[in-house]
C-alpha cells in the first residue's frame, strides 16, 4: 500500500430501507472525500431521463421488487471503473444480494474494502420513518410530514415538487422490509466473516449518527493501517 492509498476509504453502507443510509452516505461522502455512489439514485436518474434500462426497471421499482443480479453487476462493475471511483468510494445500495457481493469481492480483488457498515434500525421504527417520508422529485433532497419543506410541498434547495417516492406505499415498504430481511441481511454475516463490518447504531438525531458512524469509520481504517 503506499502513502496515498492509506487515506482513502471504500466503503459500503447495509441498511434497512429507511436506516438514514442516503443521508448518511451523502455526508461520509463529503467527510472521507470520496465519490457517493448509490444504485437506486442511479436507477432513478435513468428511469427519469427515460433510458432503456430505465425503462425496463420502472415497473420493477415501483412495485418494491428488486432489480435483477445480473443488471446490477454491470451497473456497479461500469461505475467503479470511473476514475473518479478507481481509489475509494461509499457505497450505497449495493450489494444488496449474497450473489451481488461474491461479485464485488471479484471485482475489488486487488483494492477490498477497508469497511462494511451495517447501520442498525429496528423495522418497526423505519416503517415510521418511510411512510411519512417525502423527497425532492427533482433534487432528491428529503423530508418527512413531520418536517415539511417551508412552502407548500415546494423544495427549499431547488423548487422542485416534493413528493412520496411510489415505493414509500405501505404496500411496497412491506415487500422491501421483506426481500431487505430474506436477501440483503445475509450479507451480515457474510462480512462478518471476512473481518470488515461495522455495525452502528442509527437511531437518534442524523447529526449524533454522522458522529457515530465517522467515529467508528475512523477508528477501523486507523486500525487497517
Ligand atoms: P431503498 O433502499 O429504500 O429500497 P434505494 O434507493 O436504495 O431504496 O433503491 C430503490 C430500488 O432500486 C430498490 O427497491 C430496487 O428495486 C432497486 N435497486 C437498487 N439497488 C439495487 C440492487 N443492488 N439490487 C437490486 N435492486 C436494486
């Protein structure tokens, strides 16, 4: 490893739908100077500019579903390619299946991941949380019914319309808890066992969590060195 390579981070974010992962990844992201790469922002930004895969993913997202193995590697394997991603990124989103992750560990065979987070929500408290989420349709940015944007469901960053994702229905949020517990929890141990996750606790306030989560963050990579 030389001097350059020590200081960066690649991480990858587990969590329940609702966890406060984008959030949190936006600002690791800002805090480690790395590259926030999150696959369902990409697959809505393609669903957005109406591209072929965005259109053949559409239907599978808005039902709660997953999109397929397959697609996704690509997807993941084409991004981590991009120079701005060749040292170090945070990764949100992916992998979400053990298949997707056996194929990261083959693609970061020569760079592995220094840490893999699982940021720690019970389900009944991110049922609260997604249900009463509300986002940006624009710009992302999100809110909740508790805490509105100040003008009329109109965003205070950009002005764009402010509404619920169409997977954040009760209807969908319940089949997203329930492919999260039987297809993405597995990879706890699966990291577990490779000696690089991170569970954190990411109940409280964002501002208390981002401390947490760079605290512990900090203290691994310092420990991997
Ligand atoms: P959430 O974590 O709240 O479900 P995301 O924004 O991460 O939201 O993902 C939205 C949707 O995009 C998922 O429900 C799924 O359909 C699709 N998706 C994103 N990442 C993956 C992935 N790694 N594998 C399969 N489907 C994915």
């Amino acid at each position: 490893m030389d001097d350059h390579e020590i200081t960066r981070a690649r991480l990858v974010m587990l969590g329940r739908q609702g966890a406060g992962k984008g959030t949190q990844c936006v600002r690791l992201a800002a805090h480690f100077g790395e590259p926030h790469i999150s696959t369902g922002d990409m697959l809505r930004a393609a669903v957005a500019a109406g591209t072929k895969m965005g259109l053949r993913v559409k239907d599978i997202m808005d039902s709660g579903a997953l999109v397929s193995d397959e697609l996704m590697i690509n997807v993941i394997a084409e991004r981590l390619e991009l120079p701005d991603a060749t040292r170090g990124y945070i990764l949100d989103g992916f992998p979400r299946t053990v298949p997707q992750g056996e194929e990261l560990d083959e693609i970061t065979a020569d760079r592995p991941l220094h840490v893999v987070i699982n940021l720690d929500v019970p389900e009944e408290v991110v049922i609260e949380r997604i249900t009463k989420r509300r986002v940006c349709s624009t710009c992302g940015t999100n809110y909740s019914t508790d805490v509105p944007p100040t003008r009329n469901w109109t965003c205070d960053v950009c002005g764009g319309e402010v509404v619920q994702r169409p997977d954040d229905t009760e209807e969908a949020v319940l089949e997203r808890l329930a492919l999260y517990a039987s297809e993405t929890l597995p990879l706890v141990p699966f990291y577990d066992e490779r000696g690089v996750l991170l569970s954190v606790d990411g109940l409280g306030e964002a501002d208390d969590v981002t401390a947490r989560l760079i605290a512990a963050v900090d203290d691994r990579l310092v420990a991997r060195r």
